[in-house]
C-alpha cells in the first residue's frame, strides 16, 4: 500500500520544516509528441529548473523515446538553479514521442528534499525533405517528331492538370530517381501568329 503523510492544514508541504520525505521518488512526465506522433523531431535541450540540491539531495534526469522502456541518462542535478542539458552532443536526437524521468533522492535528513521548480524542452519539428526545380523547355524546332505547336499544347496540359506529374533530369533506367511534382509556375518567350516557336520556364515542386 502506498501512502503519502498529509498536514491538517492547506499548507505546502515546502513551508512545513518537519515535513517528512521519502527517501527517494520518481516522477514521469506524459509522454510528449507535439500532436504529431507522425511526425520527425529534433530534441534539442531541456532545462531543468530545481532549488534544495546538494551533494545528498539530487535529481537524477533521463528520457526515453517513441514509447520505448529504455531510459538514456543526461545526468544528475546536485546544485540549485537552471541546469541545461543538450542532447546529442548539442546536434540533437531524432524522435516522435518523447518521455522524460525525474528521480529525486535525499539523503539521510528526512526533513530534506530537492524540489522541482520548472522543465522546460526545446525542440523543433523535422519537416519532409522537398525539392523543386526550374527547367526550361526549348520549343524553337521539332522534338521526337513533335512540332513547336504540339511541344506547347503539352506544356498547357501539364499545367491544367490536377494530377501530380512524372518528372526526371536523369538518365535513368530503373526510374529509381524519378520524383512526382506539380507545375506552380510558368513563364517564358514566345512568337505571334502562324509562329509557335519560344521557350517556358517552369517551376516544379514536390507537394
């Protein structure tokens, strides 16, 4: 069974000098994710905010990440104040949810704990990689049997559809370098008349 010892009075615990204290505890904090389980970020610090440390009253800190049980050490607090932690060797860890564990442990006065004041996390969110490209398309003479007229009506379909279209700078076979992109801009020189000869810049995105 597990009991905690409550004064009769509404009074913080902090302000009762004869407050008894366990000798040690942990607290976990919710598992955090940015509401955005599926999405990469980047951990960059926690602050950890504590006063009543010494070298016999510590706070041990260490987390976890995307739902694991394994817990990494970042280290253990013994002084008062702001202590900042950075993770990786301050280039950072990649997670989707991430877990921290705050172990308090007091020495042999009971009367005596450390406290808690404030954690505070850094991180940002890791966004897909997307690329783009400009590109432009020479319609001055025939290409593959296709006529400037025809190389034109094929740009304008390009850009009226609403599907995402195949594209691919290299010469590859396998098609393992071929990216899916829509046309958001287009602009270019062109003649008049019975001429249809001229050149587009395109601009391509991935979504």
């Amino acid at each position: 069974m597990y009991y905690m010892q409550l004064h009769p009075d509404i009074v913080n615990p902090t302000q009762i000098t004869t407050f008894n204290y366990a000798s040690s505890g942990t607290h976990y904090t919710p598992w955090f994710s940015a509401n955005q389980v599926e999405v990469d970020k980047l951990a960059l610090k926690l602050k950890v905010e504590t006063e009543g440390c010494s070298s016999a009253e510590t706070v041990a800190v260490s987390y976890a990440t995307d739902y694991g049980t394994t817990y990494t050490s970042l280290g253990s607090i013994t002084s008062n104040g702001l202590t900042t932690y950075t993770f990786g060797s301050s280039a950072g860890i990649t997670f989707r949810s991430i877990q921290f564990k705050l172990v308090l442990a007091r020495g042999s006065t009971n009367t005596n704990t450390p406290d808690i004041i404030s954690t505070t996390f850094e991180y940002r969110k890791k966004l897909e990689t997307k690329f783009g490209w400009q590109v432009s398309v020479n319609m001055n003479k025939t290409y593959k049997g296709k006529t400037p007229k025809a190389l034109r009506s094929n740009v304008l379909s390009s850009i009226d559809t609403n599907t995402l279209l195949e594209f691919t700078f290299r010469d590859d076979s396998g098609g393992t370098r071929n990216y899916y992109v829509d046309i958001i801009n287009a602009q270019g020189l062109e003649n008049t008349g019975y001429d249809e000869r001229g050149s587009t810049q395109l601009l391509l995105q991935e979504p």
